[in-house]
C-alpha cells in the first residue's frame, strides 16, 4: 500500500470512518501514515490494516475521490 499527502484513507472498509492523509513517515509512501480521522479532526499515527483502502487525491483538482461512489 502506497499514499501520498491529500489521499484519503478507509480502514478496513469503513465508510464511516474515512481519514485524511496529511503526513508520511516513508518517502516511498508506504506506512505508518499520519491521518486527520474527518469525523472528529483527531490526528494518528496509523498503519493500516490488509483491508484498508487509499483513495488517491485528484491531481486536478486537489481533492480526493468520492469515499461512495451512487448506485
């Protein structure tokens, strides 16, 4: 797993809980992350479990994709 600064992180599959990356500890993106948790503004030092997803930032626009995509 991989990130950089403005991706988004869901741990283990929970859309409740998304997290903001603001922070890497390895210059090859790679974990722990430093995460700003959305809900709360709290901020962690994280490393991810095996079923956490990163959802890349947009590189146009600065922002990161949508946590849920419609249906």
């Amino acid at each position: 797993m991989q990130a950089r600064v403005g991706d988004r992180l869901i741990p283990d599959g929970d859309t409740d809980r998304i997290g903001l990356v603001i922070g890497l500890q390895n210059a090859d993106g790679s974990p722990p992350y430093v995460i700003k948790w959305l809900s709360s503004g709290h901020i962690a030092l994280v490393s991810p479990g095996p079923y956490a997803r990163i959802l890349p930032a947009d590189p146009a626009g600065g922002r990161a994709a949508p946590a849920v995509t419609p249906a």
